[in-house]
C-alpha cells in the first residue's frame, strides 16, 4: 500500500489526548501541526516532538480565525474535565462554539477533512444504557456542566449543517472516559485524582457512594480509533461512540487503584457533584462495525501505565 504525507492539524495538540494524538501522527511519517492556547495542555507533553522537523507547535487560542494549509484536522481544543471546564464556563462554551466555526471554516477553505472530538457529555445523566448513538440524552442546559454538554452539542450541530450546508468532510467521536499517561495531575478526573491520592498518601476522595458507573478506555486504543474514524470514506461521518465498554463503579475502580499501588489512602466520601451521571457506558456496535475498532487494552494493564506516568510526577516533585 502506498504511503500518503499529510499535513495535518491538530487543536489543542498540546493536551492529554492530544499530545498521543500528535506522536502517533508524527510516528506515521505525517506533517503535523499543534495549535494551543496552553489553557490545560503543556510544552512538556509534546517536548519529544518539538525537535522533528516533521512537527510545529503554534500558540493559538480557537476562538481565533486560523489560517494555515492542511489536509486534515483533528479538533480537540477544549478544556475537558469538570474543574477546567467550570472554571471559566463561558470561555468554555466559546471555546467549543466559536472554535468549532473558525476550524470548520478553515476546512471548508482548504477543503479539508475534519474530525471532532465530541462527548458522552452529550447524553448527560443518560436514562438510555449503555449509550447508543441514536439516543438522543438528558442535558440539563442549566446546570454547571452545561457549558461544556451544550458547547460540544452545538458544535454536532454546527459539524452537521457545514456538512449539508457546505459539503465538509466531517467525522463526530464521542468520547468516553478515557486515561493513561499525560493526563493533568491536577484536573479533578477521576483516574488521576485516585492515583495522584493513593502515591501521595492522601485519602482517596470518593463522590456520593461511588455507585455510579463509568467505563475507562486507556489512551492508545482511543488514539486508534480516532486514526481509524479519519481514514473511512466520505459516508462515514457519525457520530460514532469510542469507548471501553467494561463498566465499573467509581467504587470498584478506587479499590483496583489502592490494589494496583499498594497504598494505604484510606477512602473518604465526600458529596456527589451536581448533574453527575449516575451511569455511563458506550454502546460501541457501530465502531465495531464502521471501524473494525474495540479496546484491546484491559483496565489493568492501563492502569499500571498510568500509574508508572504519576509516580514520576510524585517523583520529580519530590
Ligand atoms: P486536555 O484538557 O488535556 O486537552 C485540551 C487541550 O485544548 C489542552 O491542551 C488545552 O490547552 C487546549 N485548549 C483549551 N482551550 C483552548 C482554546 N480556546 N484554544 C486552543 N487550545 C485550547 O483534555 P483531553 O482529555 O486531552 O481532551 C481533548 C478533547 O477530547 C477535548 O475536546 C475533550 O472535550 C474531548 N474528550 C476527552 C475525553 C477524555 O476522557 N479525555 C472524553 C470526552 C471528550
Ligand atoms: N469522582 C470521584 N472522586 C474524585 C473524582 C471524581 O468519586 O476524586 C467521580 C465523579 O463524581 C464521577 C466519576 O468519578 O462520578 C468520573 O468523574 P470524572 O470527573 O473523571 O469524569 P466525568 O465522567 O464525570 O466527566
């Protein structure tokens, strides 16, 4: 098979998801460009790349116009766990709405594909389970997680109408939660906030009863599927769920870290969040089917890489 070079863009290539995106690009032979406003992301996470003549790293926030040549972009810019979204909510909705304008606008000038990292957020405390991409959710428009639901609700909505409207090529991912090394230590997330707290000594913060369910993909299997969702024909646009269908309690997954690194946090429960969901799990049928894809990374496995990331952050801080 022959092998085509790429120029592709990348927002918010300087983030968790985004600097494995980038790497696995860059190890592909393709021309990449990351473009951040450095808001949740850091230089340290693409540092490797930043000496190959194959990568750039721009400064960029989305909600300005960009004019750049590419052939792909990937649109990952936005802040995405609770305590960066909530932390300047309005920020957050124009990061997602004006940001999805200005890159769907640039692919509509360079005729360009797109891909959008959307959400499970979609769905909110979903009353449909495991989550299939027909349902069509539970959002509260209201809530302190509306900013970000609502925000990547629109910017489906935008995907679609520059797709009927100006013929782009578009792809939509909903994500689910999704971890493993490079995550921010201090974001809030779940699988970093139990491992930085059980390396740490500290007690392992567990909202309401810990009853509620998420499902966890590790980081490599959800960069595939992104690569994957690229590459199929122009009739391929999604939505399409990427996730880990293994379900487990917020509970369970404490007791598996405590487990995986031997500490002796204690778990302490503290008040559920607003609008948490109660339930998530992807229904990943379609994935199967469009994409040959499904996780082949177990959560333990993950886990234990994401752990090794953490204890050199614990290490390097002393
Ligand atoms: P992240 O916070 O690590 O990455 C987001 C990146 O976007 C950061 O580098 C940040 O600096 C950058 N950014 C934020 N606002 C920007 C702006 N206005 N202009 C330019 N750059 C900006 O989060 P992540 O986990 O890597 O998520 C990447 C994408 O995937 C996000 O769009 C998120 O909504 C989506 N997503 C992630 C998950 C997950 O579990 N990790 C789940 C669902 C959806
Ligand atoms: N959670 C928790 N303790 C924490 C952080 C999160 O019990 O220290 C819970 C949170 O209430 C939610 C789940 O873990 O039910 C996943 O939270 P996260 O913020 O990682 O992602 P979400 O799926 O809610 O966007």
């Amino acid at each position: 098979m022959s092998f085509s070079r790429k120029r592709i863009l990348v927002s918010g290539g300087a983030g968790f998801l985004g600097s494995h995106l980038c790497t696995r690009l860059v190890e592909q032979g393709h021309d990449v460009l990351s473009a951040d406003n450095y808001f949740t992301g850091t230089k340290e996470n693409i540092s490797h790349l930043l000496s190959n003549p194959r990568f750039e790293a721009m400064r960029q926030d989305v909600t300005f116009p960009l004019f750049v040549e590419v052939d792909e972009i990937y649109n990952l810019a936005c802040p995405a766990s609770p305590i960066h979204y909530q932390f300047d909510p309005v920020q957050t909705t124009k990061t997602s709405v004006v940001g999805a304008i200005n890159m769907l606008g640039l692919a509509k000038r360079v005729k360009a594909k797109i891909l959008q990292a959307s959400t499970s957020e979609v769905y909110g405390d979903p009353e449909v389970h495991p989550q299939s991409e027909d349902y069509r959710g539970n959002v509260n428009p209201l809530g302190p997680r509306a900013c970000y639901d609502e925000g990547k609700r629109a910017a489906e909505t935008l995907f679609f109408d520059y797709h009927r409207q100006h013929g782009v090529k578009i792809k939509v991912a909903r994500i689910f939660n999704t971890y493993g090394p490079r995550m921010h230590p201090e974001d809030g997330r779940v699988v970093s906030n139990f491992i930085m707290q059980a390396l740490t000594g500290q007690p392992i913060t567990l909202y309401g009863t810990g009853s509620q369910t998420r499902a966890f993909c590790y980081v490599d299997d959800l960069i595939e599927g992104f690569i994957r969702l690229m590459d199929t024909g122009d009739d391929v646009t999604g939505p399409i769920n990427l996730g880990n269908p293994h379900e487990i309690s917020v509970r369970e997954l404490a007791e598996r870290v405590i487990e995986l690194t031997g500490s002796k946090s204690e778990i302490v429960f503290e008040p559920l969040p607003q609008d948490d969901p109660t339930q998530r799990c992807p229904d990943i049928t379609l994935a199967r089917n469009r994409l040959g894809w499904e996780p082949t990374v177990p959560l333990e496995k993950g886990l234990r890489e994401a752990i090794r990331y953490f204890e050199g952050i614990v290490r390097t801080r002393g």
